[in-house]
C-alpha cells in the first residue's frame, strides 16, 4: 500500500528524507522549543514518542514519521506541526503518567485489549452499554483511561518482532444502546475523537460497528457516504446476528474475545485446532480427572451447521447436544467412563475448523445443584 514503509514513491521518500533530516540537524532546538520554554525543565533525554527514539535513524521512527506524513498528504510542513504539538500535548496531559494510572473497576467492562487478528494487528474492544458519563470530572477520567488503553495497544505493535504491524483492529460494540439516550455519551464522544484525531494518527486498520439498531446502521452509512473510498474502507457495519460473520473475515475463530462468541476458558493452553472435512464426523476423548472433579469444556466456529456432543461412551449416553457456533459445557467425573466430544459436520459440504479447549477444576471449586452435568450454552 503507497505511503507505507518500502512502498513510498519517489515524491513520499524526498519528503520522508526532508522529515528526518530536520529532525536530526535540529532536534536540540525542537526539544528547547517544546519543552523548556514552555515548561522550564531542560529536557536530556532523546526527542522521543511510543518508545522511539526520533533523534536516530531506524525503521520504527521511519513508521512513526510516515503515520504524520499520511495524516497531512505528505504535506512536510504539516506533518511537522503535527508531531510537534503532539509531543507538546503528550507533555500537558501527562501520558507517561496516565499509563500507570489504576482506573476503577468499571473500566475493565468498558473495554479490553484481546489477541491479533489475521495480519497479526492487535484487537480493541469498547462496550459502550457500560459507558456512563455525566461530569465534566468523568469525562476527564474516560480520555485518561482511553490514552492508557491507547498507549497499551501500541505498545503491543511495537513488540511484534515477528510480525510487524503499523495499525490495530477496532470493535465498538453497541448491544443495549440506544440512540434516544445517548445524553451518557455526547459529552465524551466528540472529545474523544478528537483527541485520537490529533495524537494517534494513521493507527487505524479497520473499526467494526457490531450489534447497532437498523436506525443507527442507517445513520452511520449516511455519514460515511461522504467519506473518502480509503475510509470508507475502514469502516464496517454489522447489525444484528450477522456481525460474527463479518468479524470472521478478519479474525480467527480462536483470537475472538468470550464476550464476542470466543473461548470462555480461562487458561495458559492454547485452544485446540481441529479441521473437520465436509460430511465427516470427529470424536476427541476428554481428558479423565479425579472423581468428582469437573471438565469445563468449550468451542468456537465459523457457522452454526456442526452439531457438538458429550457423550459418556461407556454408558452410550448422551450428556449434552448443541448445534452453535460457539458453546460451552461443563462435566462431572462421576465414574471412571470413558467421555467423548463429538463432531459431526455431516450436514455440510464445507469443510470446518473448530477450536476447544479442556480444563480440569478439581472437586470441591465447582458445586452443581443438579445432576451431573450444568450447561453454560452463550
């Protein structure tokens, strides 16, 4: 894609040459103008931002660079106006301080950082049902929380030494909003997009818009109408049940987060990938634990045509049947039989991949008030 690293025209790498060249000759005098005149403190440390040292030539400050240079069109001057208010603002709001900032516990409802999508960009999800602000003091405590939640993603970008990658994935999921009682969020909303308009540009790979009303789904393709064919591009609408669908297309069955239909198991194990060919059925034996213990198990895929099964094989006794694209159960040892998922994908001409995972709970963790077995289907 043009404008990104290795993939710059001749015009782009003049101004990127330009871009860093002011930066190495002057980057003294930038650091006096940001800082000490402003806030008296004679700064030692490198001109530096996301842990890059701008002051030295590497491909990680040749990424950072190009991120202003794409947000101004390669507009040298602007892009420069751009980063250097954006250190000014980073000095001001505190950031290095807000990243180690404890947020009250409502925050961890709002929203989450969760595995990578299929080009290895990191995912983040906001809840906005949990989203309630009403003070000016509120609204303040949301735009630290959502700078630390910022801050926290990038840094995950910049740790994949494996798999470089220069933006992230974004989910905003409306379940239980409404657009007749929105007075919790205006306050906050044209804050908040300006502030990421402004100091994390070109971050953006793809935003999903999942579980909005037909109103909202038609308000915002409105909007984007006027939008340019590249953002429109990074702007996904998903109403309704069908949002997994679309999410599938980016992220893997396994990197979907539990509150989005993923694997609620909570354990260091990476899921369990099993390829299942059309018409075919597959059995996996669960793994025996003591007596009275208990087997969480689950599973996610990408459609709803696979039928899952516990069967205890040595009684030939069916404990639980579903036909979901995700689902999870929960089995008692109560004997030594022998207990089995099953797989049957024989409706299908489509070959599918599912991912499980087992986790043994040892007797007394889990108490069940019937029988021998409690479903947990989603």
């Amino acid at each position: 894609m043009e404008g990104y690293l290795n993939h710059l025209n001749d015009h782009q790498k003049k101004v990127l040459k330009e871009f860093k060249d002011l930066l190495d000759s002057d980057h003294e005098s930038i650091k006096q103008k940001i800082y000490q005149e402003k806030y008296g403190a004679k700064v030692t440390q490198p001109l530096s931002i996301w842990n890059v040292n701008l002051e030295v030539e590497s491909d990680q400050r040749d990424i950072i660079l190009l991120k202003f240079l794409r947000a101004r069109e390669f507009k040298l001057e602007e892009s420069k106006d751009m980063l250097f208010k954006t250190l000014e603002w980073r000095e001001e709001f505190k950031v290095e301080e807000v990243k180690l900032k404890v947020f009250p516990e409502k925050y961890k409802k709002l929203g989450e950082i969760y595995k990578s999508d299929k080009q290895g960009r990191p995912i983040m999800i906001n809840y906005y049902q949990h989203l309630i602000v009403s003070t000016d003091e509120e609204v303040q405590e949301f735009l630290e929380w959502k700078v630390q939640q910022m801050e926290q993603i990038i840094d995950t970008l910049s740790s994949k030494q494996w798999q470089p990658a220069e933006d992230i994935i974004v989910i905003h999921d409306y379940q239980g909003v409404s657009m007749f009682d929105r007075s919790s969020s205006k306050k906050v909303s044209g804050a908040t997009i300006k502030l990421l308009q402004n100091n994390y540009p070109e971050t953006l790979g793809i935003k999903f818009f999942i579980n909005i009303s037909w109103l909202l789904e038609k308000m915002f393709s409105f909007f984007l109408s006027f939008t340019s064919a590249r953002t429109k591009s990074k702007f996904i609408i998903a109403s309704g049940a069908n949002y997994r669908e679309k999410l599938l297309k980016y992220i893997d069955a396994d990197c979907l987060s539990p509150r989005l239909g993923g694997i609620p198991i909570d354990s260091q194990e990476d899921p369990i990938q099993l390829v299942i060919p059309p018409k075919e059925t597959k059995t996996v034996n669960i793994p025996m634990g003591n007596l009275d213990d208990h087997c969480e198990i689950a599973y996610t895929t990408e459609s709803q045509d696979i039928q899952f099964t516990v069967k205890n094989d040595t009684t030939n006794t069916i404990i639980y049947k579903d036909q979901k694209e995700y689902s999870s159960t929960t089995v008692k040892y109560a004997d030594r039989s022998l207990y089995q998922l099953i797989f049957d994908n024989s409706n299908s001409n489509q070959q599918k991949t599912i991912y499980y995972k087992f986790k043994i709970i040892s007797s007394p963790v889990i108490q069940q008030s019937e029988g021998n077995v409690n479903n947990n289907n989603n």
